[in-house]
C-alpha cells in the first residue's frame, strides 16, 4: 500500500494547439492539470471538446498526426517529460509501460486483422516467458475470454462489441503496463457489457497494481469506480479531487453535473441541465472559461486569463475564484 | 459491484464458427456467380444476336458485290444457313454455344473459337498490363497525397486527375505515337511480335495510355479511402504498437482501404476492354478488338455474336475477382 503514494504520471500546466499555417494556433488545452499515483484509478469527466482525449494523446504520443501539438507544460512520467519527446524516441518508448484502450469498442480494432494477429503486434517486444501462442492465450485468459481458439482466428466484426473491447483490453495489457489509459471504453457498448468492461478494468487494476486513467463523460460511472476525479471544461481542468470529496464540490461546474445526474434525480421531477453549452475551441471568452454559465458569477470573473486551480497539488483542488461560495 | 462479477463471471461469446460462416459465404458467392454470369451470358448473347442483325447491311451482299447474280446469292444464304428464321437462327447459336461451338466467320471460314483463341490473348495482355502499371501508379500517387500535410498538393492532384480524365484516349494515343514512338524511338508505331517478353515493347505504350484514365479513377477513390481510414480510431493503435513502417503502411493504411479500389478496379474491366479495342486500331495490335471492328463493317455474324458473348464473360469473371480479393483484404466487405 505504500507504493499508493507514489505518483506515477503528472500532468503540469499543460497546454495544446492546433498550428494552422495561416490563420492563428488553435489552442485546445490550457491549465489541464492532474496527477495520477501508482495503482490508482482516475476518472476525467468533461463534455465532448473539454480536451480530454486530447490530453490523454499527449500522454501516448499521438498528438502529432491528428495535427495538434504540445505548446506548453510538462506531461513527467516514469522521469521523463513526455512533452519534449522527439517522434524517433516515441517509437522506443510506446507501447512499453503505457497502455491505451480506445474509444469506441467498434471502431478500436483493426479490422483486417484477426484476434491472433493483433496480439501477435502487441507482443513483439514483449520479454515475458513464453511463446506469443502461449502468452496471447494468456492475455484472453486474463480478460475473461471462454472460447479463446474461435476468438483467436475471428476478425472484429466477428465478435461483439464487449468482446472486441476485451480484445483491444489485452492488447493493452500486452507490454504490462504501469498506466493504462481508456478513453471511453464503454461507448456504444450495453449497460451489462459495460459493467462486464469496468469489473475487469477494476479486477487488473487490484491484481497488477496497474494505475488507470477512465476517461468519461458519465460522472456516475467514474463516481462508481475511480479513486479520483479530474473534471475538465473548455481545455481546463476546474476541480480534482477525490471520489469522496467530490460529493462537495468546490466548483460550479462539478456543481452542476453533479445536480445533472439522471442516476440521483428525484423521479417526477424535472432533469436539472446546464445551463448553456460548453464554449467552442477557438471561442474561449476571457476569464473564466464557465462564466457565461455560472450560477455563482461575479465581475473578476470575467476579466483576466482563466484561474489557476488553488490549493496544494494533491488536495481538494479548484479553479474557481469564489470557490468558498459553495461550501455547505 | 460484486453482484455483477457473480452474475456475469466470464464474458459470453455468442458469436458462430467463424470458418463454417466464412465457408457458407464464399459457397454462396460462387454458386450466385455462376447463376450471374450464365444470365448474364444469356442476355449478353441475346442482345449481340439481335443488334448486329437489326443494323443495316446484309452479309451475303457485303461478301459477293454488286453484281452477285440471284442464284449465288441464294445459295450463299443457306450455306451460311441465313435462310432459316430468326428463331431457327438463334437457336443454332445458342445449341452451338454448349457445344463449345461459335460458329465459323463467313469470310475466312475460321472458326470463332480459332480466332478468338489467336487474337484474345494480346487483348488480355494488353489489359493485364495496365491494370498492373495502373496499380503501381495508383497506390503510391494516392499515398503520398494522403499523407501530405500541403493542401495544395491535394489541389494539385484534383486538378490532375480532373485533366487526365477529360483527354480522350484516342487523342492520348495519338501524342504518346508522335513522341514516344517516333520522336524517341522507344515504341514501335506499328506492328507486334507474338512471344511473352518481346511483344511487351509493343503493349507497353497502349497499357499507358489506358491508364491516362484508369490511374485518376483509381488514385481519387483510393485516396478518399485512405483520408476515411487515416481518421479512424484504429490507426491510433497501431502507432501506439509500434509496429514497423511496413506494416504499419500496409496493415493499418492500404489494406483496410484498398477494398473499394479493388472492386472498382474489376468493375472496369469492361471500360479498360471499351479502351483497349481502340488502342489496337490506333497501334495496329492484332487483337480482338480489331477483328471485332473488322467483323461489325463486314456484318460478320458468329464474328460478333462471339467476341460480345466472351466480352460479357470476362467482365463477370473479372466482377468475381474483384469482390472475391476486396473480401479477402478486408473482413467488412460483404459477399451477396
């Protein structure tokens, strides 16, 4: 149990853009900020163009061919930044001690190639004992697959989507990895494949102290299975901290999808929404980025550049500047 | 959450045998084709019995001249057997076909079968060569624009393509004649040799110009692929693996795009067969082609109904192909 403490992963200041040769650099992140310690499951929380599928690329080095860019910040892991890595050291370094499930079970894995294949790819510099037969058998064995022959000869579209995500769930556990990182691994998926999906998820992170990063747009279900959460608006992280200390948020925007919560509403009565949307990238406001959706807004919110989040790294953090306003 | 582990402690597979599944299709697809390509062939022959027939001219009066006396022409007709009926006729050629027989052409007395087995080959070479300088083109121009960060190599491909696509290819032929053939000197202008390796200086210049219109067919399809494929999720994977270039080009960019290119390519062929009798008239190449040509103006009737009747077969032959190889690349092609 001490090696809980150990922090694993630091995301420091980070900020990313697209770079247009013309027009100005599109920035998608700023201030995201988290860390995530050995053997620890966090949960990201944000809507759809909060940045965090954003920020997880720059933790498994696919930034550069969607065309974004690490402008600033620190992504440390195991001693190294992450975000000063030359694309010839990402080659050495991918695939090793970083795991990545992808988004939608039904577009994760390659479709040309079989089950067999795919964790033949995933294995090549594995050092474990054994052939890649036995350790491919090994690896479906772990992730709860029953008729592994069949599954090992099947393409991906001959399989379910739980059982495609199990697949690509072996694969990323191929290399043994310290983090592993799932980007909504359960869209698309039913609600009993997807418990199915956050069970195993739950069972490797206790069997092989592997830490997690979940990302997801489902605060009930990160609520349900992390450690921690990051919650993420506009590019920004506003507020970290744990599961429990969550349930009192310290920012409006936790705030207010917490009280969004299908799973807790009062039935007959009526879905509390936010308000608004969340602002566009490119059409960040000055100030605080939730300002215009605030509840608790006040003039020095809106001037400035975004807060930073207050309080020691670590703690209960949040970047709001009236933070004291929602206790109790 | 340990109510969920005891209710569903392993992950149900509720998924076929993939071999019996994959078996039953491809046994589906061969028997439909050979159905389709027996309709097909029917229809096909239908159609080339009738058109040639409807057209103006009478083959007897083509053969003896002007001045062919009443008596000769007469018996000129049932030798050719021309006066029987229509129906009577086109059950001979039908009845013949099973018989592995097309009948003989009226002027050199050949058999269909001889003619077709001694001109169809520099057709289909002619063919398999550009299909082959057409992939070779195709899949590296539709790569490298795919992969290019500068839009205005993208333009410049649209732009490209767009113009190699309205030339003619007769007009084509005719430049490539001009400066290949005789201001360099590389391509015989007329002429063939029969052997394998020889004739090929003779083919080469027809199969490039057959590709003026096949490589901005293919390339513009294949790179559109590729910008689908270049956005999926899955290519994320394969970066995050590590695996070789190699691979990582073939594996997770051309063979999940290359299925449409494929099936577009086989659909062609009957263009490419459109293209090539040209390109035999224009290069002087003793193809089927030209005999089918020579065979409409002198109202040849086994000529033409036979040339047409193997056009149509090795249009559905090289149809299978394609869906055949597009579903072996890639798993979500369906066959139907």
């Amino acid at each position: 149990m001490s090696e809980q403490n150990e922090t694993l992963l630091q995301v420091i200041d980070l900020k990313i853009g697209i770079p247009h040769p013309r027009r100005e650099t599109l920035i998608i992140v700023d201030n995201a900020n988290f860390d995530v310690r050995s053997g620890e499951m966090v949960g990201i929380v944000g809507e759809s163009g909060s940045g965090k599928t954003m920020v997880c690329r720059s933790i498994i080095g696919t930034l550069e061919r969607r065309g974004a860019k690490v402008l600033g910040g620190q992504v440390l892991f195991g001693g190294q930044d992450l975000a000063q890595i030359s694309e010839t050291n990402w080659k050495k370094l991918r695939g090793k001690s970083i795991g990545y499930v992808p988004q939608s079970a039904l577009a994760g894995p390659n479709p040309v190639l079989t089950t067999q294949q795919q964790l033949a790819e995933a294995l090549r510099r594995s050092e474990a004992p054994g052939t890649i037969a036995e350790q491919s058998r090994r690896l479906l064995d772990l992730v709860k697959i029953r008729r592994v022959d069949t599954v090992m000869k099947q393409y991906p579209n001959q399989l379910s989507g739980g059982m495609r995500q199990r697949v690509m769930i072996a694969c990323a556990l191929a290399s043994n990895p310290k983090l592993l990182i799932a980007d909504e691994p359960t869209t698309g998926l039913d609600v009993t494949v997807q418990s199915q999906i956050m069970q195993l998820l739950q069972e490797i992170r206790a069997d092989f102290g592997t830490s997690i990063i979940l990302i997801s747009h489902d605060l009930a279900l990160i609520d349900d299975v992390c450690d921690r959460v990051v919650v993420m608006h506009a590019g920004a992280t506003v507020e970290v901290g744990s599961v429990t200390e969550m349930v009192n948020p310290k920012h409006p925007y936790t705030l207010a999808l917490n009280q969004s919560r299908i799973d807790i509403a009062v039935p007959g009565s009526e879905l509390v929404t936010i308000l608004g949307n969340a602002p566009s990238v490119g059409e960040w406001n000055p100030g605080c980025r939730f300002v215009e959706r605030c509840t608790f807004k006040e003039e020095d919110c809106k001037v400035g550049s975004h807060p930073p989040l207050f309080g020691e790294r670590g703690s209960h953090q949040s970047a709001c500047l009236h933070r004291d306003k929602l206790k109790g | 959450m340990s109510n969920i582990n005891e209710s569903f402690p392993l992950a149900d597979v509720a998924v076929e045998e993939p071999r019996d599944k994959n078996r039953l299709a491809l046994r589906r697809l061969l028997y439909g084709r050979i159905l389709r390509s027996l309709s097909v062939g029917f229809w096909v022959s239908v159609i080339a019995f009738l058109m040639i027939r409807l057209s103006p001219g009478d083959p007897v009066q083509i053969a003896l001249g002007a001045e062919a006396t009443e008596a000769s022409v007469k018996q000129m007709r049932h030798e050719l057997g021309l006066d029987t009926s229509i129906f009577q006729q086109f059950y001979n050629f039908i009845t013949g076909i099973f018989q592995g027989d097309l009948g003989k052409s009226f002027y050199s007395g050949r058999t269909v079968t001889d003619i077709v087995g001694t001109h169809l080959p520099v057709t289909l070479m002619v063919i398999a060569l550009s299909i082959l300088l057409g992939v070779i083109m195709a899949i590296p121009i539709a790569l490298a624009v795919a992969l290019s960060k500068n839009q205005l190599v993208t333009y410049f491909f649209r732009a490209s393509t767009s113009i190699s696509l309205a030339l003619p290819g007769f007009f084509l032929a005719l430049v490539g004649l001009l400066y290949f053939g005789i201001k360099l000197n590389w391509a015989p202008s007329a002429g063939y040799e029969g052997a394998f390796p020889g004739n090929l200086r003779y083919l080469w210049l027809p199969a490039l110009v057959n590709c003026g219109s096949l490589v901005p067919v293919l390339s513009r399809v294949l790179h559109s692929s590729l910008m689908d494929t270049l956005d999926e999720e899955f290519v994320e994977t394969g970066v995050i693996r590590g695996v070789s270039k190699i691979r990582f080009y073939w594996s997770y960019l051309l063979r999940p795009s290359l299925a449409p290119t494929v099936v577009l390519l086989s659909y062609m062929v009957g263009v490419l067969i459109g293209g090539t009798v040209i390109m035999e008239t224009i290069f002087s190449l003793p193809g089927i082609g030209r005999e089918l040509i020579t065979a409409v103006n002198t109202k040849d009737y086994p000529v033409v109904q036979g040339v047409v009747l193997i056009f149509g077969i090795i249009v559905v032959f090289f149809s299978f192909i394609g869906d055949l190889l597009g579903y072996l690349l890639d798993r979500r092609v369906t066959l139907s």
